[in-house]
C-alpha cells in the first residue's frame, strides 16, 4: 500500500497538476503581498512574500522531477520554507479567528492551502537528493529571514494580530528550527536509513 502511493506521488500526470497549483498559488501568493511590496525597501523584496517564495522553490523541484532530475538546493529551501510558512499561516488564521471571533472566507482558503503546502513538502522527501550542506544553506536563508521580518520588521502584515507580534517572532524562530529539524529528519536521514 505504501509502495503503491509512493509510485503515486511520481505519477506524471499528478505532477504536472501540482505544478499548475502551485504556479497558481504562487501568482496568487504575490498578488496578495501587492500592497505590502509597494511599501518595502527594494532590497527587502525577496525576503517579504514568504509563502509564494516557498510555493516558488517547489515549483522547481517540481519542474526538475518532470525532467527526470534534483534540485537539491530548492529541494531544500522548499521542504524548510513549506513547512514552517504552511504551518505558520495556518497559526496566523486561526489566531486571527480567536482574535476576531469570526473568520472570513479568504481565511479558511488560506487555511487549507498553507496545511497542504506544509503536507507537499513532506509527502516529496523520499524524493529529494539534497545533503547537509543544502540544508545548512536553506537553514541560513530562514533564519535570515526570521531577522528581516522581526528586526526589520518586514513581517507579513497581519492588523488582528499586530499587537502580538514581539510572541509571534518567538514562535516563528521555534517553528524554523522545528522546520530545519524536520527537513534533515526526512529529507536527509530517513533517505540515509533506506540506502
């Protein structure tokens, strides 16, 4: 049953449509930041629309397995910033549903779509060829941007929440490291254990 699935997950057809999600999620994940990346620095760009940007690293892992190939440096980047903005912006969504005793629409869509960025990334591991040192990068990368968002104050805006955002920096620095641990966990050392 689980070699079954695994043969699944490789299935080009399921490939290309995760593809299309995700080029389309993407797109959708910047449009989203518009407002925001009109107001930062140029040089903060890259740094500010984090879930696109990890939607983004997957799109070329995806575009190198149809190929047949690794990208061991996005396979990286993508697993870590996946998992964490997934998780993270599902975090945000419900907070902002306790904070608000509502939630909207939009909120539930985001929902659901971060958890499935976070189950993607893991769903793929066995597939991915990066080593340590591709971790130690896509490692630095977040951590870097934890300090662009929370020192620089680069974070996603999020009003209901904003005046929450000294305890949700410390939450997200935890959710980066948890993040990094779970990408060397089944990226690297589960993929040691099975050669």
């Amino acid at each position: 049953m689980v070699s079954y699935f695994l043969k699944m997950l490789t299935n080009r057809w399921l490939l290309w449509l995760l593809l299309i999600i995700n080029i389309l999620g993407t797109i959708y994940g910047y449009y989203w930041y518009r407002f925001q990346l009109e107001d930062t620095p140029s040089h903060f760009y890259v740094f500010v629309p984090d879930s696109p940007t990890a939607s983004l690293f997957f799109v070329f892992v995806l575009i190198a397995f149809l190929r047949g190939k690794n990208t061991p440096f996005f396979e990286a980047l993508a697993i870590v910033t996946l998992f964490k903005y997934g998780i993270w912006a599902v975090g945000m969504n419900l907070g902002g549903w306790y904070v608000n005793g509502f939630i909207r629409p939009e909120s539930i869509m985001l929902i659901f779509s971060h958890f499935a960025m976070a189950v993607q990334a893991l769903l793929y591991a066995p597939y991915y060829r990066m080593r340590l040192w591709h971790l130690v990068f896509a490692a630095i990368w977040t951590l870097h941007n934890d300090v662009i968002d929370y020192v620089f104050f680069m974070v996603p805006r999020y009003s209901p929440l904003i005046e929450y955002t000294d305890i949700i920096g410390y939450i997200t620095f935890w959710l980066s490291l948890i993040s990094i641990y779970i990408a060397y966990r089944f990226g690297i050392k589960a993929r040691r254990q099975v050669l």
